[in-house]
C-alpha cells in the first residue's frame, strides 16, 4: 500500500515568526482639540481658558491615551499645555501633543522597545509582511533582534527575504 507523507516545508524550517502586531497596544487613542477652549478659536485667553477646562468632565479620558491637538493656527503658551496635563493627570495613562496616529505609533514603539525577546535568541526569525505597519517599526525590529537572532528574515515562513545570516 502506497502512502503519501506530506511535509510541511515551512514548519519542517524552524522559522519562528514575529509578528508586530502582537506589540500594538490596545488601549485606546482619543484626541483633544485645544482650539475648542480658546477664545474665538484662536486666542488664549487665562480666565476664559481656564474657565472652559474647568467646565470639561476629564473623567471621559479615563485609562485612555490623550492626543492633544490644535486644528487652528493658534499660538498656544506652554502654561496652558500644563493646566490640560493637570485636569488629565488622574485619568489619562499617556498624554501627548500629537495626533492620535503619532500617538499610537510612539505608544507601539515603547511597547516593542521594552518587550523581551530573548525567546527570539539563536533563532531564525522572520518578521511578518504588512502594508499597514509604519516602515519605522521595521527599522526597529531589525536593530532589537539583530543582536539576538541566528537570521533575520523579512515577510512569511513558506516564502521570507533574507536580511541577514550569521
């Protein structure tokens, strides 16, 4: 009787993959738009400004990741970015003045940054293909696992580009 043994040649390769989006973080972005408590929309005013914060509820910020705007051309003085900071302090896990695409992108790099990968060591690795990740999370994979890994490879298991070998 004739048996026909398939081999999966991608598992058979000892590749592990590191997928990026296992360090995205979850926690949600919301933006605050400064120009919303400016006089006319384009003045800081101290007593007016001061006045609208004090009437805004922080509490919607809680354990959320604030990016704080102005989609006005305002100049905006630093002392005002501080009284936000104070009103989002006991809410807000991160407070940035960024948009929220920044923010998570920064959020996400932190979390990469400070992960432990020495699961990773003396392994061949490839790092997952997508359209969707920012190039700059690439760059940083690269340089955190090039001290760790055996060969470091680019997109998936069956089909990887090879960046490097040792």
């Amino acid at each position: 009787m004739d048996q026909n043994v398939f081999i999966n040649k991608a598992e058979a390769s000892g590749i592990v993959a590191f997928d990026l989006l296992k360090y995205k973080p979850a926690l949600e972005i919301v933006e605050l738009d400064i120009k919303d408590h400016l006089f006319m929309g384009m003045i800081v005013k101290e007593k007016e400004f001061k006045e609208s914060i004090a009437a805004v509820d922080f509490s919607v910020y809680y354990e959320k990741a604030v990016a704080v705007i102005c989609s006005t051309d305002a100049i905006i003085p630093p002392w005002a970015y501080m009284m936000l900071m104070e009103k989002l302090y006991p809410y807000a896990v991160y407070v940035d003045l960024n948009n929220a695409e920044t923010v998570l992108l920064d959020l996400w790099k932190r979390r990469l940054t400070y992960s432990d990968l020495k699961c990773y060591k003396n392994q061949k690795v490839v790092v997952r293909a997508s359209t969707n990740h920012d190039p700059s999370l690439y760059l940083l994979a690269a340089g955190l696992l090039k001290p760790l890994v055996k060969s470091l490879m680019y997109g998936e298991i069956g089909m990887p580009k090879v960046i490097f070998k040792t």
